[in-house]
C-alpha cells in the first residue's frame, strides 16, 4: 500500500462553503412525519430528511482531495447532523485500487477528520453496489453515529448520521438509511 495519493481519496480533507441552498436538491414530496423527500440531480441520489421542508446546506469543492468532484449535503434536525458526501473517484484510482481499499479509506478518512472510532463494522451491498457500513463515537465529544460508504461506479457516496448520546433520534435514523438511492450515469 504504497499508493499514499489514494489516502487523499477517502480523507475528506477540508471543504469550502460555496453556497448554503436548496437548488442542487429538489423537494419532490412532504412526507408523513414530518419527513421530506429531495432529490439530488448532479449528485444522482435521493433521500428522505426529517423536518417539514429541512433547510439543506450544500458544501462543494475541496482544497487537498484528489477526487474529481466533493460534495457535502447537510440538515441539522432532531438534534442530529444527516448528511450525505459525494465524491468521484478519479479513473486512474478506480484502475489501481480495489473497491474494499477505496471503502477502507474512505471510513478511516472520515472517522478521522471527525475525531471518531469505529464502534462496530460490517462490508454490506446497496443496490448491488459494494459497500462498508460502520457504527462510530465520538468519545471526547459525547457524540455516537453511524456511516454507510457505497462505491457505485466511480462516485464514492458517505450517507452518515451523528448526534449526541443523550439524544437518540432512532425514529429519524433508519427512514434516512432506508430511504437512500442512488443510480449510475
């Protein structure tokens, strides 16, 4: 594992906010409970946010990634941050490294940018797409949360849920995991 680049691909260094809008996400229906379907275009997936019409902040780009395109969407609701993290893989990478090394990666990057350990781990599909799902801590923040990685084609998706132990939003959580889509160009 020499290929040190690689570890750029999954470290989901620092994000610049660009813009702090709904318009890359479009509403498509309310949903009972107080739960709102949007739908990702440019990012090609869609998923069910708590909150009536959830206010959605929408980070791009990224200063020390190798990845071609990095995209964070987030809502704060429920006491708990739901987001979901877009990032191409360049085709170079996708010819180098194996699918479970890109997983690997890409959940020791963002356990590490957060300051997080791994709780509990298991390789899961999604859509027939390889994937890593992860139960994860945050130990000097109180914190707890969970992070499916999917690599669908050369678009590495992070659909993750924190929040603190003292609030357990289960009632939001698994209609976020459940309601994730995506599909490939």
């Amino acid at each position: 594992m020499t290929f040190q680049p690689s570890v750029r691909v999954a470290t989901l260094a620092v994000v610049l906010v660009v813009v702090a809008s709904t318009s890359a996400l479009t509403p498509m229906r309310a949903i009972a409970g107080e739960r709102f379907a949007y739908r990702s275009e440019t990012g090609r997936f869609s998923v069910d946010l708590p909150g009536e019409s959830p206010s959605v902040h929408e980070l791009t780009g990224s200063k020390f990634s190798i990845t071609d395109n990095d995209v964070r969407h987030t809502v704060f609701a429920e006491g708990a941050e739901f987001a979901v993290e877009i990032h191409d893989i360049p085709r170079v990478a996708e010819l180098l490294l194996t699918s479970h090394y890109v997983l690997e990666r890409s959940v020791k990057g963002m356990l590490d940018d957060i300051g997080a350990r791994e709780v509990d781990s298991m390789d899961v599909s999604v859509q027939g797409q390889p994937a890593r799902e992860v139960a994860f801590e945050i130990p000097d923040r109180e914190f707890t949360g969970r992070l499916l990685s999917i690599l669908a084609g050369r678009r590495l998706y992070l659909v993750s849920v924190r929040h603190p132990r003292s609030i357990d939003p289960p009632g939001a959580i698994a209609p976020f995991f459940e309601s994730f889509s995506f599909w490939l160009e």
